[in-house]
C-alpha cells in the first residue's frame, strides 16, 4: 500500500466533491425528477476513476422507465461501480441516516432509507410510491449485507414487500451481479487481495478503506440479466428465491 496514493485521492475526492456537491444542491431546488440523477453519476464516476476501479458491464441496463435492479453486494464501493453507470438512487438501511457526513451526500441523490421493522411497511410503500411518481429508478441490495462474493447470501422477501403493493405494474425488475476480477493489477483467481476490495464480516470500514485508497484499484464485471415486469399478485418468498438464482448463476 502508497501512502502517497492515499493523499492524493483524499484530494481528489474532496476537489470533485467540492464542485459537484453544491451544483446538486441547486438542481434539487428545482426538481426530483430524472434529471436530479445526472451530478450524482458524475461525481460517482469521479470516485470511480480516482479510486481506480474499473468496470466490464455486461448486458444492457433498463433506463427508459422506472426500474429495480436487484444485486449482490460486496463492498461500499459498489455504490460508486453501479452509481457510475445507472441513472438511479439506492436503498439503504435507515441506520444510515445518522452517519455524519454520508447522510447528507445520500439525500443529494435521494436514497431510500428502509426499515425492517413491520410497523414501518406502509411508510416504505408511501417512499417507493414517490420514486415512482418522479420516474426514478432504485438499486436494492437483497442479501441485507455484504460478502466475499464467493457467493450470494440468500434474498430477504421482506425488502420487496413495498413493490409489491399499489402501482406494482410501474416497476420494472432488472437483476444484476457483481463479479471481483481484480485487485491491484492481480487476478482474484490467481494472487488478487479479495479482501482489500470486499468488505465484510468484522471489518472496521475506515481502515479497509484506507488500505484500498492506497492501492491501485480493482476491476470488476457488472452483468445485467433480463428484465422482466412486476407480476400482479406476486408472492415475495417466490421472487426472492426466482431473483436470487438468476444472480448467483452470474458469480
């Protein structure tokens, strides 16, 4: 690891965010809609490139209509990965409404704070119903955590219960997966650090970060699988399971 990697990057990052930070904060005094998307998958693929990650995307990613795309997760820096490349806001755990500084960058390009807790299912559907009114696009991360990407946790139905309800025909479901190839310039399947790149288990994220900003990045594939509609009547349990092998057969 380069310390002198580390510095430069925090620089960068800081320099981007200073320019592109503010430009949202006057394009969301004007609307919510699609175009609210465009400052944030610059400054996503800002990050990208200054971290040094690098994408193969594979399939075509549904951006005409309001769409769920449904994925592995395997590290934080998977936001900037799918954040680069697709015009929409993210689902986060509620949690995360309270984490200085990362709670204000989440509400610039409006992510959905959910919660598991039962009594709050009608206000997840109410926040889902407004995407929807400004035709905007989710990302969800079913497994509820992250993994080595060695493979695919199982999918909790309970997070698409609110797409499941009222104006369920709008949404569009596209599956994806996400695939490490690389770690700084060493194959994962050879002597790749998957761990500098994955984040899981009892890792501290300051210092996973820290050691990924002073490497030379990753490379990974983004595969996006066939889409299809949102079924009247659907049963949750079932979809999870249909969604969750349609993105393990892509690891």
């Amino acid at each position: 690891m380069a310390w002198w990697r580390v510095v430069w990057k925090i620089a960068a990052i800081a320099a981007l965010s200073s320019i592109l930070v503010p430009m949202q904060l006057l394009v969301r005094a004007n609307t919510k809609g699609p175009a609210s998307a465009r400052i944030p998958r610059w400054w996503h693929a800002g990050l990208r490139r200054i971290l040094g990650i690098q994408v193969t995307v594979d399939g075509v990613a549904v951006t005409d209509r309001p769409t769920l795309f449904v994925g592995n997760h395997l590290s934080h820096f998977d936001i900037f990965v799918l954040g680069s490349v697709l015009p929409a806001s993210f689902i986060a755990k509620d949690e995360m409404a309270t984490w200085p500084i990362a709670n204000q960058l989440c509400a610039l390009q409006d992510t959905v704070f959910v919660s598991r807790r039962p009594r709050d299912a009608a206000k997840m559907a109410e926040r889902m119903q407004a995407v929807l009114q400004h035709r905007r696009s989710l990302v969800l991360f079913p497994e509820g955590t992250t993994s080595d990407g060695c493979a695919v946790a199982p999918f909790k139905s309970s997070l698409f219960s609110a797409f499941l309800g009222k104006g369920n025909g709008e949404w569009t479901l596209q599956p994806f997966t996400l695939v490490l190839l690389a770690v700084d310039g060493e194959p994962v399947a050879a002597a790749g650090e998957r761990d500098a790149y994955c984040f899981y288990g009892d890792m501290v994220m300051a210092g996973h970060m820290r050691y990924f900003l002073g490497l030379r990045g990753a490379h990974l594939r983004l595969i996006f699988h066939p889409p299809r509609p949102v079924r009247a009547n659907e049963d949750r349990k079932q979809l999870a399971t249909e969604l969750h092998a349609v993105v393990a057969a892509g690891t």
